[in-house]
C-alpha cells in the first residue's frame, strides 16, 4: 500500500502487519523529507508512528474522538487523514498547520498547542458524549512530558472519579523538550523498570516448561506467588489509586500489540490510562541521538542532519543568558527558573555554568511564576524565561503572587510577537495587555540585542517585579544606533523629525527607522523614539512631542497595548491621540513567515509609510480646514 494512497483511515484497516511496516516506513521517510523541508516537530513524530496507526485501525474516526496533547505530534495522524497531499505545505503560509485543527478537517476532534490540555478537553467531550446519549470512544493522546502540566492533574482528578469512559494514552519517552524532571517522571521509570520484570517472567515460563515432569507444576506455583513478588517489584500504582485502569507499560513500536491493549481499552466502562514506552526520533538516526534537537528543528539537510541556514546573529535567549551569568558570578543571589525550556529560551548555557541555580519545574507555568516570586520573597533574585505565549498562563500567579508583594522577579518574556510557522497557538501578541495593567510592574522591550544586555545589567538595581519583552527573531542595529546605558522610565530619540513621531516598541524599532528612511524619500522628517520602557510610559516625551501627528508601532493585538496605553494617557491629559495605532488586529492570526504574517496584516515598512502619508494629507486637510474656520 502506498501512503500517497490512504485517503482516509478506512484505507488501512485491512492492511496486513507486513503492508503496515511498509507504510510506517514511508510515513518515515515523508516526515522526515518535509520537516526537513519546512521544519518542524520531527522527533515527537517519528516516535508515535505505531501508536497512530494503531489508533486508527482500532477506532473510528471521526465518529471517535482523538485528542492529541500539545498537538506537536499529529502530523502522522494528518498523513493519514487525507492531507497527505497538502502535507509539503505544512506550517507555511496557507499551509496545512503543525498543530491539530478543527477547521482544517473533522478528523481534529479539539485544537491544541499548549500542553497538558487534552485529558480536560478530551473529559469534556466524553461528558458532552454522555449528556447526549452518544456512544463513541474518547481518546487523548498525552506525552510524558505534557504529564508535568497541572491541568493533567486536574483533569486526572476529575476524570478519576467521574467513572467516565475515557482513554488516556500516556506516550512515554522520557523526553519532554529536554529529559523530562519531576516525581511522576521517576514513578514513570519505576513503572518501566517493572517492565523488565513482565518479560523476566515471560522468560521464567518457557524456560521452566521446558522441565519434563516438574516444569508446569512449578510455573503454577510462581504464578500464584506471582502477585506477592508483583507487589514488591511494582511500584502502587499512581493511576490505580486515582481511579484509572492502568494497561502497561507497553511497548510502543509493537503495533499488533497496541492494537490488542486498545481494543481491550475499548471495551472497558471506566476511565483508563494505557501507558506506552517509545523512542523518541525512532527510525531516523541523528534524531534519535539528539531528540532534544530534533523535537522542533528549523530546515536541515537529512543526510548530516545539519542546519539549512545559520543565523549571524544569537538569539535574545543566548544573549540573556550570557548576561545572566555575568550577574550571576557577582550575586550568589541570583537563580534561574524555566517550565522545561531551558533549550528554547537560552537557560541550558546558564545550566552550563550555574547548574545548581537552574530550576526546571517542568511544563508548569502558573507553578515557575509562583515558585519564583517564593524564591524572591525567600531573598533570592529569581529570573523566569518563559516564551510569551505560555506567560498567558500564569496572568494570576504574576498578579497575585509576584506583583501585589512587589517582589523582585524578573520575567524575560521569549518569542514575543509573532512567532511564524508555530501559528496562532503560539504568538505571542497579548502579553503587553497582561502586564501594562498591573500595579507596580516595570515593562520593559529592547530594540536589538546591545539593549536587551543593558537592561539585564541595569535589574539588579529594580526593587519591584520587572517584565522585559523581546522576539525570536534577533536584531542589532549597533552600527547606526550603538546603546548607551540603559535607564528605566526615559525613551530614547533615535532620530529628529519636525513632522510627525513614530512612537515604536521592541522589534518594531528597527521597522520604525525604515519607515523613517521611506518618509524622507518623500520629504517627511519624521522623528523615530525607542519606546523601551512601556511601563511607566515617559510622559515628559508624550508631552514634548504632542504638537506633532504621533503613530505607534507595537508587535502586540491593538486592544490593551503600547497604542492604547499611549492614547488613554494622552486623552488624560486632554492632548491629541496618535493618528494610527499600528500592531495586530483582533484576530487570531495563523501560520507562515514572520514576514509573510507582517506583509498579510499590513504592517511591513512601506505599508505602515503608505498609511501614515495618507493619514498626514487628511490631518494637514483638517488642520487646514479648521484654521479656515477659526479665520
Ligand atoms: C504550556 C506549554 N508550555 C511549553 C510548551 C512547549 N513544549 C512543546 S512540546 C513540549 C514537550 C512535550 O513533551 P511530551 O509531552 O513528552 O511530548 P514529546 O514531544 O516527548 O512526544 C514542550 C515543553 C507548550 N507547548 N505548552
């Protein structure tokens, strides 16, 4: 059977275990050839081969609902959904997404992105199920990883006792991101280690059958024994002892077997987990050598397993962590604290040299922020990298926990702004309407790379709670604008321009001083400010600059950021609001290239220049005008 054959799940029921090896093999080998096309999660993927088409020969999508968590994993689940033909698209612009979607086909039962949802969602749907007197499974997909998230835990709780029909498949590899950390983890190894006593036992059998005479007898008697030595060696079951049914641990890369446990799962009245042991990157080498590497990976060439493109500059994450260090080396004070991002956000170099002040709670954002503010208050100084996106989880543990005691917490919010081919799930657009309305926070958003250093030197000296923002992607525009220090409170006037001001934030620096340089060509001087405090806004600035047309420039929704914070100051105080607010509308906006993502909301340099030559005929039109009448 050929992969570009399986329209839909009904196609491979009947495939005999060889045919299946040979698809699994081509889902490989697609996998494998697209994301090193267009990047994306291989890792997770290739390990879960088996489990899905297990899944689908099993079930019946879509009148069964399967729900994977995090949602990094679906792409084999897409394959073999009919996209196999849109799958070169994926994660492009009008591509299919790396992530599952209701809207893109009704086998993706519940969108995902962010971890540890799916058990909650997939109970939801299986009360929904109930409620209507519905009869099909509910199956939800969950990583060990993903495990480490509180909302598992909840749903767990829940589930648990709610006697629900529910299947929970638990996706073992040991990995989250990075090795996965916490107690369950290790419950986990325990589990597995029992694995190894199943197959001794396996083994025990045949060779004490092989006795002539006393052979059967005596394997009676070790099985009767067989629960006294299981409770030694068998850890109490965690899931058991919440309500579940446990199947496991089981091996993962067996598909006739999962076939067997998930048809027996399907049978059952309650809730149950099944937990299955895979290798994360199986099937393709350098993956499984560096599953860490391979679990979201830009283009790479297949054969070296090497980047595509370098870039010339670090990331913001690498260069907050230099700086961590550097702070770290003076004040033993300082710790660091990440949710199992310690790769992503540049933390692993400060593991490096510092591994004993770097705290991995696990996916466990509302936990990272809370514990840290803990730490603060405990005297130390804590620095939580977290991605922009994931912060929105832990909107009330910053709140009520770091910034109503004012404690000295720094948050280097990762991947601000948009974030590309991850897509909607993963922008991170809402974080200034987050932290701009809380008392007592310091917000901070360096232009390039040389501030994001000055403003990490400068934290030491903060007495409260201090948030700064930056992007994935890196910039540095030393040359033309080298930073001077660093001082809260004060904006920086880049560039002079009697005409109009362009009040920009963060990345949107760099797009500001281009929009500067499109302006002049058509003789407008426009002065460009570098609004890198945007908590407290400096007033004295608005002030001055008041008498001039002001635009904002955010990478942020409109509603509740820089522009709207500028406006509600500036009406305060009875001064003219900007003319435009440019940055995101209120939208959810998709997949694709930052650039593509910038250009499709009209926010590329000549676009916003297009916009802002409009806006200053109007103005002059009007100002005209009203001088005419006031004449
Ligand atoms: C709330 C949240 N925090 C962080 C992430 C980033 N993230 C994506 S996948 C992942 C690890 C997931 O591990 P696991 O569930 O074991 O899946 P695996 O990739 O190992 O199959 C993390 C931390 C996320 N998606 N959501």
């Amino acid at each position: 059977m050929l992969l570009e054959d399986v329209k839909s799940p009904q196609d491979i029921k009947d495939l005999s275990q060889e045919e299946l090896t040979g698809l699994a093999r081509q889902i490989r080998d697609t996998l494998i050839n697209t994301v090193a096309e267009r990047g994306g999660h291989l890792a997770s993927n290739l390990g879960i081969v088996e489990l899905t088409l297990a899944l689908h020969r099993v079930f019946d999508l879509p009148n069964d609902k399967l729900i994977f968590d995090v949602g990094h994993q679906s792409y084999v689940h897409k394959l073999l959904t009919g996209r196999y033909w849109r799958f070169h698209t994926l994660r492009s612009f009008g591509g299919i997404s790396g992530f599952p979607k209701r809207s893109e086909s009704p086998y993706d039962a519940f969108d995902t992105g962010h971890a540890s949802t799916a058990i909650s969602a997939g109970l939801g749907l299986a009360r929904a199920r109930d409620l209507k007197g519905e009869k099909h499974h509910v199956i939800c997909v969950v990583g060990d990883g993903a495990m480490t998230g509180g909302m598992c835990y909840e749903a767990l709780n829940d589930a648990g006792s709610s006697k629900t029909k529910l299947i929970i498949v638990l996706n073992d590899n040991e990995m989250s991101i990075s090795q996965n950390v916490g107690a369950l983890s290790s419950h986990l190894t325990d589990l597995r280690i029992s694995k190894g006593w199943t197959s001794t036992k396996r083994r025990v059998r045949s060779q004490l059958e092989k006795i002539p005479g006393v052979g059967k007898p005596l394997y009676r008697f070790v099985h009767r024994t067989k629960s006294f030595f299981k409770s030694l060696v068998v850890p109490e079951g965690f899931f058991t002892s919440l309500g579940f049914h446990y199947f496991g641990p089981i091996d993962g890369h067996n598909e006739a077997h999962l076939e067997h446990v998930l048809r027996q799962a399907g049978n059952l009245d309650g809730p149950c987990v099944i937990h299955i042991i895979t290798t994360k990157g199986f099937g393709y080498d350098k993956a499984e050598q560096q599953p860490e590497r391979f679990h979201g990976v830009p283009p790479f060439y297949v054969e070296t397993g090497d980047n595509r493109e370098t870039s010339p500059l670090p990331a913001f994450g690498k260069v907050m962590a230099e700086e961590l260090i550097r702070l770290a080396k003076q004040d033993d004070r300082v710790v660091a604290v990440t949710a199992a991002m310690a790769k992503g956000t540049g933390l692993e170099c400060f593991e490096e040299v510092y591994k004993e002040r770097l705290f991995d709670v696990g996916i466990a954002e509302e936990h990272a922020v809370t514990m840290a503010a803990g730490m603060a208050a405990g005297g130390l100084r804590p620095y939580v990298a977290i991605y922009a996106t994931f912060f929105q989880r832990s909107f009330d543990q910053l709140v009520h926990d770091a910034a109503m005691q004012h404690l000295p917490v720094v948050f280097l919010i990762d991947r601000a702004g948009l974030v590309g081919e991850d897509g909607a799930t993963h922008h991170g657009v809402f974080d200034l309407a987050e932290t701009i309305p809380v008392p007592g926070l310091t917000v901070l958003a360096p232009r390039d790379l040389n501030e994001l250093r000055a403003m990490m030197q400068w934290t030491p000296e903060a007495k409260g709670p201090v948030v700064i923002r930056y992007g994935r992607k890196s910039v540095d525009m030393g040359e033309r604008f080298p930073v001077k220090q660093f001082k809260p409170g004060s904006w920086e006037v880049l560039l002079p321009g009697k005409d109009c001001v362009l009040l920009a934030v963060g990345s949107m620096v760099r797009e500001a001083v281009s929009v500067h340089d499109c302006l002049a060509k058509e003789g407008i001087q426009a002065a460009v400010v570098n609004c890198s405090t945007v908590k407290p806004l400096d007033e004295d600035v608005l002030r001055l600059f008041s008498d001039r047309p002001l635009f904002t420039m955010e990478e942020h929704v409109l509603t509740g950021g820089f522009g709207s914070e500028v406006t509600v100051f500036l009406v305060g105080e009875e001064l003219p609001p900007p003319l435009i607010t440019f940055g995101l509308p209120d939208t959810f906006i998709q997949h694709g290239s930052r650039g593509q993502l910038l250009r499709y909301l009209g926010m590329m340099p000549e676009q916003m220049t297009r916009r802002i030559l409009v806006a200053l005929r109007q103005h002059g039109q009007s100002g005209q005008t009203r001088e005419a009448d006031h004449g």
